[in-house]
C-alpha cells in the first residue's frame, strides 16, 4: 500500500513515476486531477488504518536502513505519524524496521513534523518507551550528538549531503568517473558536495558496479584511496 500512495502522489505532482525526476506528460485535465486527489485521500485513509494494525509474525521485515538517505515522501510521512500515534509502546527501533530507515532518522522526521521540539527530547520519549515495556533505554547509552560547529563543518564539506540524486547528477557522476584522468571517489566527492560513501554507493546504484565492494576495488586501482575506510 505503500508504493501505491507513492505512485498516485507521483501522479499528483505530475510526475512519472516510473522514471523519476522526469515530467508526466498527460493532458491537463480538471476532472481528471480532482479524481486523482479524491483517490489517494481516500487511499491515505486507509493506510493509516491499516498502519495501526499488528503485522503479523509471517510477515517478511525489510533488511537494514534500505531507504536511508532517500527523501521521505509523503506516503511515508502519513505512516510514520500514524504508527506513533496509534501505539504508546511502539518505538524507534520499530519504526526503523518497518520504514528502512535508521533509528536517528525516525526520530529527528518525528522532530519535522513537530512532535518534538528538538532531537534530545524525541530520544527521551522514546526511551520512555522502551522502559514502559520492560526494555533498557538505548539513546541514553549512546555516544553524545556531535557538537553544532563540526555539524556545520560537515555540512560546509558535504553541501549536497542527503539530498536527492537528480538525472543531471547521475549524468555527471558517471562522466566524473569515466574521465580520461581518472578521478578517484574522493575527489568526485569533493566536486559534488556529497561524501565519498555517498560516491560509491551511488556507482552502484547507477550500475556502474555490482556493489560496493567492487567500487572500492576499481577506486583503490587508481591509486588514491589506499588504506582509508568508508
């Protein structure tokens, strides 16, 4: 149900969705458009209520963060709300299994839509959570938050960080990498704005490369990245 209010709301903006980035080109049609609001509102509807339901123990869980780093759509959004207010026992970590997603970024998107005022205290709540189910808290035994400044340092070296890949980008990373001069995923990185994690994972992602395994073998061949750690 998911994907489907995905694709409608893809619909609604206009655009493919089976080719993302890409216009829509349908006739403008007034009826039309209002049909396909009256759709996914009632579609959302009922994703919600489906949403507050169990899952049952046969249902299949989706491995790792597999949308980490992906925009949240508005799909997503609607679900991720609908799970934590149904339920005060679910947690962060259910969340970050049902959605692919991680646990701080479940929490900081409960921090968007204004659930909380800050991430410190959308971490408490949740260890109250996990205490009023009989469980240890998690976030109070976790390494402090990186301070403001080397945040922003971050954000100064990695502008693009997080943000969605468009069809220009893929277009130039691709070019960057096949460049007669051989340019290694750091220095790809640091003309994209983006980090050299980012880099590799998005070569496989275009197809350059089965995984990433195989981009670290091809970036360590040119000579550059010998020794470093991603």
């Amino acid at each position: 149900m998911l994907r489907e209010l995905e694709i409608v709301e893809q619909l609604i903006l206009g655009q493919d969705p089976l080719h993302r980035g890409q216009a829509l080109h349908t006739p403008k049609d007034p009826a039309l458009d209002q049909a396909r609001a009256i759709y996914y509102q009632q579609l959302k509807r009922v994703s919600k209520q489906h949403a507050s339901q169990p899952v049952p123990p046969s249902a299949p869980v989706r491995p790792g963060h597999s949308r980490a780093g992906e925009r949240w759509s508005i799909a997503e959004d609607n679900r991720l709300s609908a799970l934590w207010e149904t339920s005060s026992t679910v947690t962060s970590a259910d969340l970050a299994e049902k959605l692919g997603r991680s646990r701080a970024a479940i929490l900081a998107r409960l921090v968007k839509q204004g659930y909380f005022a800050d991430q410190a205290s959308a971490m408490q709540a949740d260890d109250q959570r996990l205490e009023q189910a009989g469980q240890p808290a998690w976030w109070a035994s976790q390494p402090p938050p990186l301070p403001l400044s080397d945040l922003d340092q971050q954000r100064d070296s990695n502008p693009n960080a997080g943000k969605a890949w468009s069809t220009s980008d893929d277009a130039r990373l691709r070019a960057s990498w096949h460049d007669p001069a051989a340019p290694d995923c750091a220095s790809i990185a640091q003309s994209m704005g983006r980090s050299r994690a980012a880099i590799i994972a998005r070569l496989v992602r275009i197809g350059e490369y089965p995984d990433r395994d195989a981009v670290r073998a091809a970036d360590r061949e040119r000579g550059s990245n010998l020794g470093r750690d991603d």
